[in-house]
C-alpha cells in the first residue's frame, strides 16, 4: 500500500488546507509547555509553502472541548509557538468554518492561516458530512499529516477526504512506513508486551502472533497470564475474566513454535502509594501485589532480546510513573537504546512517554506519536484516515 504523499502533488497557487495534531499540553495560563507536536509539523508546512501553495490552511484539535466553545482551549497560544517556529506570521481565525473565516483566508496578506479549534464544534468528532464540506470549501487540496487521529473518522480527518484531492504528509508518511516495518518485519522479531491490560493487546497479539518468533510480557498483563498457568499472584492487577484467553494465547504460540517469556521475579509491595513493604520475590505471597519486573526478570529479557533484528515495544513493564517501579521499564529502554542495527519500534501512548522520559527517544527507530492510532494499526486494522487517502 503507498498512498498519494505531498512529494506527488503539484501545490503551486493553491489553497492547502492540512490536518495537522496540534493537540498540545497547556499550562493553566494557556502557555505551550511541550512544542514538539508543532515543531514536528514544520518540515511539511514548510514543503507545501515552498512548493507555492497561495495559502497553508492548518486544523487541529486542543484538548477536550466536547463540542462547545472553550475559551481555555483556544488555538491562540498555538498560533503564536508556530509563528516563532515558521519565522512568519500566523493568521488566526476565530472559528473554523463560516463566511468570516473565509473572507479572512482571501483577505490575509499572510500564507498561513490556524484555524480555531476544530472540536468547538460536535459535528468535527461525528464526522458531519455538511461541516467536513465547509472546511473543505476553504481549499482546493488536503492534507492529513495527524496519525495520532487516523484512527478517528471524524470531518477534518477523514470524510473531508472524499470532497478534495487529498494526500498525506511527511509526519503521517513516516509513521506509515516504519509501523508497517513492525508488522512485516525482519527476524528475528522480539515483541515486548506490557501496560495495564491483556484486553487492551489482544488485537496486537493475535495480529502478531504469525510474524513474532518471541514475545517478553511484562506489566500488569503478566499476572493475568501467570494466574492462567496456576502460579500465585497475590493480590496484583490482573484481568478475571481474561484468564482463559491468557491460557489459550499460551497454547496457541506453544503449537506455532513462538516462545512467550514471562516475569521470573518481580518486584512486590503491600501498598502501591504507601507501600510498609517492599521485596523482590520469585512467587507472590498473599496480600502483595506486583508493580514491576524484578532483576532477574529484566536479565532474561535481555538475553531473549540480544540477537532481535526487529523489536516491538508496546507497554511499560511496570508502574513507570513512580520512580521507585520503573527499573524494569527503565533498563529495556536503556537497552533497546543500545542495541546497534536493530530496527526498534515503540507504540503505545505511555510506552513512547516512557522512552521520552528516560531519554532515549532519539536513540530508537521509530517511536510512534500515535498512542490508540499505532495500536490499531499494529492490530492490521485500515485507519479510516489514511483508508481514505487514495493510493498513488
Ligand atoms: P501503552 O499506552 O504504551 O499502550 P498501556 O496503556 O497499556 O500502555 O499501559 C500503561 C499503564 O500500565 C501505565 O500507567 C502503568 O502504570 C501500568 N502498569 C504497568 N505495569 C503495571 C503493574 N504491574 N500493575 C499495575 N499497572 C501497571
Ligand atoms: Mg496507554
């Protein structure tokens, strides 16, 4: 599959309307505190510009405004960020679709315009046919550059597809490319599962399951598959009701030659937030519960990972948001990072906060700006957003 890029559109005196994922952390007065999602929209606002597009007609969501006018969630600060970014003014408007936004786009002596944030308006997340066709009537071509909503068939990502020549841009492209490098990837192929639940995975393992030669699961969804093999899990996360699907996945990779690798050892304590003990065990006695790979854990998962050609990483291996549980997750990241030659991709919304938090973001492949996009696409599922986007 290879979708129509803006390297194969021709962009010169049009009106370019691009969804980009501007959706941004605020501070409580509205300032930008983390600018990467907008800096990484730059080189491909920059291309269509170069190319002579009249007008770069830029979208985007911020935050949870639930279809009303929240003034805390205005594109303002945005708009600001991106002009020091870009180096030129930014035009920005005071709603998305209407007459007024259209006579500002005419009348702007500045190329690029923000429009104000899409979901003040419902019919953005309902995928309203009428306002994905005013928003349309802003352009003569699209361009969707936000993976992290592919997965969402709302009007700005999808269904205004139908109405212009649409493509996709270098940040959709990228993530395009290097997530379909995990899915039929080179071997040997090492899948590192971890995160809250088994449910949440079950798609990707399923999906996965014929093209993995080994698995590593750790974080909570370990103790559903532990449980399922009889062995004690205290009182640690695990998923009641999955436990048979734990046990039939156990079987399943046994008949297909996939070796699946648990936790030996974890780290246990009686309390997550107050914890009065805190141990490193081999079984699990009652009333504790698992919070993290323990050291001899994180050494098998070494060695299961040493020869990898391709790694998947998807969920941190314990409750890395305490520094005090995060060893585990703390030293695959590190050692992924080391690995030379390796392809490594990383999914999964706390995964890639976790690979940005110690650091080694920069030194992996690809880590995935898409957190429930990159599942779904690891799942084998069609994105609506990119389904739509014609191939070349
Ligand atoms: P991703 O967003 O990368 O797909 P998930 O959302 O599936 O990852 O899981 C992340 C969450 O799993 C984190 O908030 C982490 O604290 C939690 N978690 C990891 N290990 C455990 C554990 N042993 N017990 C409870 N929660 C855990
Ligand atoms: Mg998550």
């Amino acid at each position: 599959m290879s979708k129509v890029t803006i390297k194969d559109v021709d962009f010169s005196g049009k009106k370019a309307i691009i969804r980009v994922d501007f959706n941004v952390p605020l501070d409580k007065e509205s300032n930008v505190t983390d600018d990467a999602r907008i800096k990484a929209a730059v080189p491909t606002i920059k291309y269509v510009l170069e190319k002579g597009a009249a007008k770069v007609i830029l979208m985007s969501h911020l935050g949870r405004p639930k279809g009303k006018v929240v003034p805390g969630l205005r594109m303002d600060p945005v708009a600001k960020r991106l002009a020091a970014l870009l180096g030129e003014g930014v035009e920005k408007t005071d709603d998305c679709v209407g007459d007024r936004v259209k006579e500002r786009i005419e009348t702007t002596a500045r190329r690029v315009v923000l429009l104000e944030n899409l979901r003040f308006h419902p019919q953005e997340e309902t995928g309203d046919p009428h306002f994905s066709g005013e928003l349309a009537s802003l352009a003569d071509v699209y361009v969707n550059d936000a993976f992290g909503t592919a997965h969402r068939a709302h009007a700005s990502t999808t269904i205004i597809a139908k109405s212009l020549p649409s493509s996709i841009g270098f940040l959709m492209e990228k993530e395009v490319n290097c997530l379909s490098s995990a899915v039929s990837a080179d071997k040997p192929y090492v899948i590192i599962l971890g995160g809250a639940k088994v449910s949440d995975k079950i798609g990707v393992i399923t999906n996965l399951m014929q093209k993995a030669d080994k698995f590593i699961i750790g974080g909570a969804m370990a103790y559903t598959f532990l449980k399922s093999k009889g062995e004690a899990v205290g009182s640690s996360r695990v998923e009641e009701d999955k436990i048979e699907l734990a046990k039939k996945i156990l079987e399943d990779a046994e008949s297909k030659g996939v070796k699946i690798f648990l936790p030996i050892d974890h780290l246990v304590v009686d309390n997550i937030d107050n914890p009065k003990t805190k141990d490193v065990v081999e079984t699990i006695p009652q009333g504790f519960m698992g919070v993290d790979v323990g050291p001899r854990s994180i050494q098998l998962f070494k060695e299961q990972l040493k020869d990898a050609r391709t790694v998947l990483w998807n969920g941190p291996l314990g409750i890395f948001e305490k520094d005090s549980y995060a060893q585990g997750t703390r030293e695959i990241a590190f050692y992924l990072a080391s690995l030379s030659g390796v392809t490594v991709i990383v999914g999964g919304g706390d995964s890639a906060a976790a690979a940005k938090k110690f650091g080694v973001a920069s030194k992996l492949t690809h880590v995935s700006t898409g957190g429930g996009a990159s599942l779904e696409f690891l799942e084998g599922k069609e994105l609506p957003g990119i389904a739509v986007i014609p191939d070349k």
